[in-house]
C-alpha cells in the first residue's frame, strides 16, 4: 500500500512566501474574497485575520489539496516530491492539477520529465490579454527546485570535464516567446489591484516564433538581398540573337597560285551529299567556317595574266579551286590544288547498337520477374522447413539474380528510349 505524505514546513513556508500575506479581507475582480494566505472559502467583506490564524487557514486549505496528490499519484514519491507538488496543485487549482500533464507523466513514472512540465504554467488573463507573468516564472522555478531537491541532500555529482553540457533545441518552447509582466498586487480599500511595476500601459507582447521568420528565411532573405545589390551595379546585358541572324564573317581569299598554262591539270572534287547533316571536314581547323555554305561554287574567270583552259574534270560538277595547297600525287602531273574542304567526310559516323534491339532487353526484363516471381514462390512453398537451408538459398538466389535482370533491362531500355547522351555528341 503506497504511504500517503503530511505537508511539512517546506510547503508551508515556499506558499506563504508567494501568496503574501493580507490582513483584510479584498475582493478579487471575479466578485469573490480572499484573505490571509490565499484563503477564499469563507472569506467576507469587512473581515481581518492575524498572522497566526492566516497560517491555520492555510493548513486547512492544504488538506484537500493534500488529500487530491495523494490520491490521485500512484509513483512513490518522497517528501520534497510531494511539498512541491502540493504547492503546485494549490496555485493552480486540484481540477488543473488532476487533467494536467504534471500528474500524467508521475504516474507514467517520469519525475524528471514531470518537473519540467510544471513550468508549463506559468501564464495569466491580465488586462485582458493572456501573458507569462514574472511571478508566476519565478513560482514554477522554486517548485520545480523543491521536487528535485533529493530529500538526504545527496546530489547526484556531474563534473562539468566528463559532461560538458551541450545546447538542447527540444527546450525552446521552455522560453517564453513573450516577455514576462512583472505584476504585483496591492490593495486599495478593500479591493485587490494587480498593476504592471513599470506602469499601467500595456506591455507590447513579443512576436510568437510561428509568426516570425525562420533562421533559414532569414539567411534566404539576406542572400536575396546581397544578389540583388550586386546584380543591379553589373550593366544589362542585350538579348541574344537569333541563331539565323548570327553570319560568320567570309575568311580571307587564300593566295592564287599560278597554273602553267601549258599543261592544265584537272581538279578533283568529291560528289557532295545533297542533304549533308554533318560538318564537313577541315585539314586548318584555325580557319572559321562560312555559315550558310553554298553547296555548289562556280569557278570565277581566269585572270588575264595566267590564262589557261579548264578541262573537264572527273565529276560533273565544278568548283571552286583549292585554297590549301595539296597534291593528289598520281591524279596531278603539275602541282595542282584539290579543295579539300569539299570533301563531306562525317566526323561522327551512326552508333550502333551495343546492346542489340528492344526485344532483347524486353525479353531480359520478363525473364528477371520470371526468376524472381519462381523464387519467392519456391520459397514460400518450402515455408515449413526451419532455418537457412539449401532449398532456401536456391529460392533466394534466383530472385536476386531476377531483381538483377530487371533492372539491368529498364536501365538500359530507358537509355535506349532517351537518345543518345548529350555528352557523347
């Protein structure tokens, strides 16, 4: 049977110390009296009380408060426990106390976790608005000290070398987001006043942490800002233009070497594509290319100081003579030029395929659900043997090497779907 706990004078002295102590009798705001120590039961208008009998009409408070903790926790708890717990339900009221979560997490057997959570109460309807009062901060602290007290006085020791203490974000809501209002209460008349020390004006209540930006929206905004300010010094640049708008200048005319007039040789062309995708091939990469190249060049007219009789060349199609000096070898017999920029040679020929058409991967992708399917289906049909045996693994192992297909299937299928990379043109 769990001992039931007397109030000791630690309890009497930490509520007689927050309570104050009033001679006559005061009307609270609500209609009702209290005097004394807190005493409302049988207070009255007109009435006064000694130092002496404002103490016994605490005690006699204290037995129903006293009576609802013992009933009411079933953790063992030991006399500084339960003082602190006995002041607390006195402030707060035994309804509060019974529906709070300070008894919850007693019962529950977390007394440290039930400490932290008096400090939960701590707020007050004043002036209309509801605040943390400074009191009330100061009245959890004591109480929540008194529960923690160890009644032989035998602290636990924590050397601050071995634990280093370290910041505990869970505690935020611990702090009040707004300032605490240091209010007191004095009486005029036979009323009870509860004023601001600083003054009758309202306290501008701080803004909630939910209203407030975050740490990372604030460091977003900064660097938004700072971008901005750098951005705005840089002079706008213009738009780009169109890619069929942009011409490559012409290169500049290659020196004309001069042709015997006696012997003309023939020039060489290759047949051109008359739908070329690629660029053509180049042996001066230094020289830009035209844009808009024209596919067929008509040889200019001979210069007066070199004449000489083009005869026809192998192909069709004539053009333009070559502007970088190269000898076919047996094809001239006198040094003439080919037009090796004529030459449509494609830089990157077709891919082919490495790893064969779509059937292929659609057929390894059905084969790996095959294994898997047969190997989770093998292993539940030998559910009844016990431990890892050999017809285990074999159902195991097919459906990894199942899973290993399928995803080399879809891997690569989708590569396939997707074209060719764009780092590979």
């Amino acid at each position: 049977m769990k001992p039931r706990h007397q109030v000791s004078r630690a309890a009497v002295d930490l509520i007689k110390r927050f309570e104050g102590y009033r001679q006559k009798a005061a009307q609270l705001p609500d209609g009702r009296w209290t005097i004394g120590y807190g005493h409302t039961l049988t207070a009255r208008g007109g009435a006064t009380v000694s130092e002496q009998d404002a103490e016994a009409l605490l005690l006699y408070d204290l037995i129903t408060v006293a009576h609802a903790v013992n009933e009411h926790t079933y953790a063992p708890l030991n006399q500084n426990q339960f003082d602190a717990l006995t002041c607390f339900a006195f402030n707060i009221g035994t309804e509060n106390f019974m529906r709070s979560g300070v008894l919850r997490r007693i019962n529950e057997g977390s007394l440290l976790q039930a400490a932290c959570a008096m400090e939960m109460w701590r707020k007050a309807d004043f002036e209309g608005e509801r605040i943390v009062i400074d009191a009330l901060v100061r009245r959890r602290a004591a109480e929540k000290t008194l529960f923690l007290t160890p009644p032989d006085g035998q602290w636990v020791p924590a050397p601050s070398p071995v634990l280093r203490p370290k910041v505990d974000y869970d505690a935020s809501c611990a702090v009040p987001k707004q300032t605490p209002a240091a209010v007191s209460a004095r009486l005029e008349g036979d009323k009870a006043v509860a004023e601001r020390e600083e003054g009758p004006a309202p306290l501008t209540p701080a803004v909630p942490e939910e209203d407030a930006p975050s740490a990372s929206q604030q460091a977003a905004a900064a660097v938004s800002a700072r971008l901005e300010a750098i951005l705005a010094d840089e002079p706008a640049r213009p738009a780009a233009k169109p890619v069929q708008d942009l011409a490559v200048p012409e290169p500049p005319p290659a020196p004309v070497v001069p042709v015997p007039a006696a012997e003309p040789a023939p020039v060489l062309h290759a047949p051109v594509d008359p739908a070329p995708t690629l660029e053509p091939f180049r042996l001066t990469p230094e020289e830009p290319v035209p844009a808009q190249a024209p596919l067929f060049v008509p040889d200019p007219p001979a210069a007066p100081s070199a004449p000489s009789q083009v005869e026809p060349t192998l192909f069709e199609t004539a053009r333009e003579p070559a502007r970088s000096p190269f000898n076919l070898g047996g094809f001239s017999t006198s040094g003439a030029e080919v037009d090796i920029q004529t030459l449509d040679v494609p830089l990157n020929p077709p891919e082919q395929p490495v790893f064969g058409n779509g059937s292929l991967l659609v057929s390894l992708g059905l084969l790996g659900l095959a294994l898997f399917g047969g190997g989770v289906l093998w292993n539940l049909s030998v559910a009844s043997d016990p431990g890892l045996t050999a017809v285990r693994m074999f159902g195991w192992g097919a459906s990894v090497i199942g899973v290993i297909c399928f995803a080399v299937s879809a891997y690569l299928l989708l590569r396939k779907l997707g074209g060719p990379d764009l780092d590979e043109e």
